[in-house]
C-alpha cells in the first residue's frame, strides 16, 4: 500500500509544475500582446557623472572678549594683523571681512546685569584654487595657537559647469531610456519609431557615489568629489 505513495506525490508534483509553466506562459503571452497592440511605449533613462569642485568658498570668524566695549575692539584690532599675516604667508590676498557684530555679554545669575561684550568678525575666501584653500581651512588651527579666538567653518565645495554638464547628460540620459524601450519593444517583436515626448527628472548632485536622492534635488557642497545624476522619462512611438 505504501508503494502508491510516492507515486501519487510525484503525480502532484507534475501537475503543480505544469500548472506553474501554463501560467508563465500566460504572463508572457500577455505582456507580449499589451506591447504588440499599444502605439507607444514609456521608458526611463538615467545618466551619471563623477566631477571634482572647481571653487571654494571658505567662511571663518575671529572674536573678542572683554568687560568694556572699548577693550574689546582693542583686542579685535589687534587680532587682525595676525590673520592677514597668515594669509598673506600663504599666497591668499582675496579675502572678504564682515562688519563687526557687537554682542553684550550678561551674568549667569542676572540676566538684567552686563558683564561685558563680545565682538567678532567675518572672514570669507572664495577661489577657484580648491586644494590651497582646503589646506588653508586646515592650517588656521596656527591662528588659535597665537592666540587668536579663529572658528573655522567647513568649506563648501561647488562645481560651476553644472548648467553645461546637465544639457550633455539629460542627452544621455535620452539616449538610455530608448536603449531600453527598445529592449522591451523586442518582447512584443516592435521597434521603436520616434521620440514623442521627454520629462526630465530632478537633477541630483550628491557627494561620490553617493546613492541619496531627494525628490526636490540634492545639491551637496560638503564634498569635492561629487556624482551628478540626470534622469529622464521618455514616451516612444512603435512601428
């Protein structure tokens, strides 16, 4: 009696994988007549590019301290000669200086008593010699060292030729989306006929190979490396 079992598990196991075929059969057939009946087909294309920064923006701040307004812009003044000395050692004579923000200082225990002002000032360097200014940025821990109160923002790295790299790669990215649709067109034995209409995506430049997206664009300017990506929806007719 046992001997009938496993042939009636190997009878199932053949109905199940021949039921299994009929329906991927049917799924092809049906994806092959959607595609052959339709007039256009929609492909997304995509386009990327690895560029390096060509200018620097670079932000810093020094500051003083002091009971009295007075001394406070003293001790300012003098802090400023050391700055341009520093600058001037390394090859920098570009740089931009804020107004001086004045801020009165108050007691911990009273908020109503002053106990003295803070002043400090803006420093801003912007040039298209990229690694200069990113070993200046480093460096400036020099000016702390002589005592100097210098803050140090991060640089901000920009690529200016965008505008003409985007207009190549939304091309690009043209060109790949009809490599696919041609791909699918193949599935329903059609070929593409032409362009009827193209939606560029959001443009997105991300630090290297970074796979962040955001659906209003990413513009990073913390890295020098970058990735800029186009994409594009593209509709094609069929012949």
């Amino acid at each position: 009696m046992n001997n009938g079992r496993p042939h009636l598990l190997g009878l199932l196991a053949g109905l199940f994988l021949a039921a299994g075929l009929i329906c991927s059969a049917a799924l092809v057939t049906r994806a092959w007549l959607k595609i052959a009946e339709s007039q256009t087909i929609n492909s997304t294309g995509s386009a990327r590019k690895n560029v390096r920064s060509d200018l620097i923006i670079w932000r810093g701040f020094f500051s003083s301290e002091a009971p009295t307004l007075l001394e406070a812009q003293h001790r300012l003044k003098d802090d400023l000669p050391k700055i341009e000395d520093f600058l001037r050692s390394n090859s920098v004579s570009n740089h931009l200086l804020t107004a001086i923000n004045i801020q009165e200082m108050r007691s911990n225990d009273n908020a109503q008593r002053r106990v003295g002002f803070r002043l400090s000032q803006g420093l801003e360097i912007q040039s298209g010699d990229v690694d200069k200014i990113t070993r200046l940025s480093r460096d400036s821990t020099t000016l702390v060292e002589q005592g100097v109160q210098f803050t140090s923002e991060p640089p901000e790295y920009i690529y200016t030729k965008s505008g003409e790299a985007k207009i190549e790669m939304l091309a690009e990215a043209t060109k790949d989306a009809r490599a696919r649709a041609e791909q699918i067109a193949l599935q329903g034995d059609r070929k593409i006929h032409q362009l009827r209409s193209a939606r560029m995506g959001v443009f997105q430049i991300a630090s290297l190979y970074s796979t962040h997206t955001s659906s209003e664009g990413v513009s990073d300017t913390s890295s020098l490396e970058k990735t800029m990506t186009a994409v594009v929806t593209a509709t094609f007719s069929l012949k």
